[in-house]
C-alpha cells in the first residue's frame, strides 16, 4: 500500500487541519508552508520558521509588504534574499538582511561598500561570481580596502576582471594561456570561471618554489583549466 503525502490525507480528512496546527512538531507546519496548504491559518500563528518557508517558496506574497518590518530579522531576510524591497532592507539595522539583499541585487553592493564594514567587504569577496556585471565588480574593486584586511580572493576577482577588460596586444594574441600566465598577463584567464581562476593560482602559489612542480604546472596548464581534468590535474601536480 502507498502511503499517501499529508496533503492528500489533509484533502480527504485522514488528517485533520488542527491536528497539524497543534502538534509539537512542526514537521506537518513546514510541508504545509512549503506546499502553500492553508496559508491563512499558518499565518495566524506568526511562526517565524513558517513565514520564511512561505517566502521561500513564493507563497503568500500579499502579506510581504507587512512582513519587510517584522520584528525577526530572518523573516526579513528571507525577503531579501529572494529580491523583495532591495531599496528597503538595504538600510536594515541587522548586517545579514542588508547582505541578503546582494543575492539578486549586486548592484547594491556600493552602498554597503560606503558603510566601511569589514564584515561587509569580506562577505561581498566571498560571494563575488560570473553572474555579477563587470561594472558592479569594479565598484568593489575600487572600494577602499579596510585596514588590516588580505583576501587571497581579491587577487582572483581583480584577474577575473582584467582578463574581461583588458585589450590584449599582437603579442599576446599570438600567446598560449600557460604562456601568458607566465608573463603575468591576467588574460589566461579570459572565460575562465573565478572558481577556476583562484585554484590555479592558488596552486601555483604553493609549488612555485619546486623546480619540478612548477615545469608540470605550465606543461599541463590547459588541463587544468578543464573542468573534466582541473581536479584530477591539481592533486597530481601537489603529489609529485
């Protein structure tokens, strides 16, 4: 016999609405929410965990424009973080609600570049990737850097924006990739993915002293710009 999902017993009565409105566990509270079952009743409890499910799933969206000033801050992150009132909880008193706001709007990352927060720099380094436009990348890179601060990251984005921006010369046309990085021109990594990027860097950083090492880094320098042999190149070249 298939057991049937809670929404079909909740459907034919097997189980009944209260029932899971008062249980302890709030298992048969969070299917609902994520299901979009009886949304009002859910709502009435003002369960913090509930709305968020709701929000995650894009149920209940007349109620967002009450929730943008709830009194948790991870209802109101939940809001941001799928791209509600950007303008709005971009000014939040909780750093996590103005940070969540950068998951579908990166174009708000100056304004909290202004704020001069460390955690805000390294968080906006961290989270830095392909879908960000060049020009939203440079306002990070031109933002001052707070005091006291390295990221071994920063180096991997500035590439990563080099090799989109720069206008390589007859020379370096004529360039392979390996030879390029050699020269220490960022356009070896042109339509190279910043993860990929900051591996290669990464490793050569930590075998450029090893004569051997570093002969089968430029000698494989392509396989390790391929997704289907990166890794499998890496731990070869780090076992030598």
């Amino acid at each position: 016999m298939v057991k049937k999902s809670l929404k079909e017993s909740l459907q034919d009565g097997t189980v009944s609405v209260e029932y899971c409105l008062e249980r302890k566990s709030k298992q048969d509270r969070i299917y609902m929410a994520k299901h979009g079952l009886y949304i009002d009743e859910l709502i009435k409890l003002n369960d913090p965990r509930l709305l968020i499910e709701l929000i995650r799933h894009g149920h209940a969206r007349e109620h967002y424009d009450a929730w943008k000033t709830h009194e948790d801050g991870e209802v109101r992150q939940a809001l941001a973080d799928v791209g509600y009132f950007p303008n709005h909880f971009i000014q939040d008193k909780n750093k996590h609600v103005r940070e969540a706001v950068l998951t579908k709007h990166p174009e708000y990352c100056g304004v909290l570049l202004k704020r001069s927060n460390t955690s805000h720099w390294k968080y906006i380094a961290q989270i830095i990737d392909e879908d960000w436009t060049l020009e939203d990348i440079k306002t990070f890179l031109d933002a001052p850097i707070p005091g006291g601060i390295y990221s071994e990251r920063l180096d991997t984005i500035r590439t990563y924006y080099q090799a989109w921006t720069m206008t390589p010369t007859l020379v370096e046309k004529t360039m392979s990739r390996a030879q390029l990085f050699k020269a220490k021109s960022p356009l070896w990594a042109y339509g190279q993915p910043i993860c990929i990027i900051h591996d290669v860097q990464d490793l050569y950083e930590r075998i450029k002293h090893n004569k051997q090492k570093k002969k089968e880094f430029y000698k494989l320098f392509d396989e390790l710009l391929d997704d289907d042999t990166c890794y499998a190149t890496l731990c070869h070249i780090e076992e030598m």
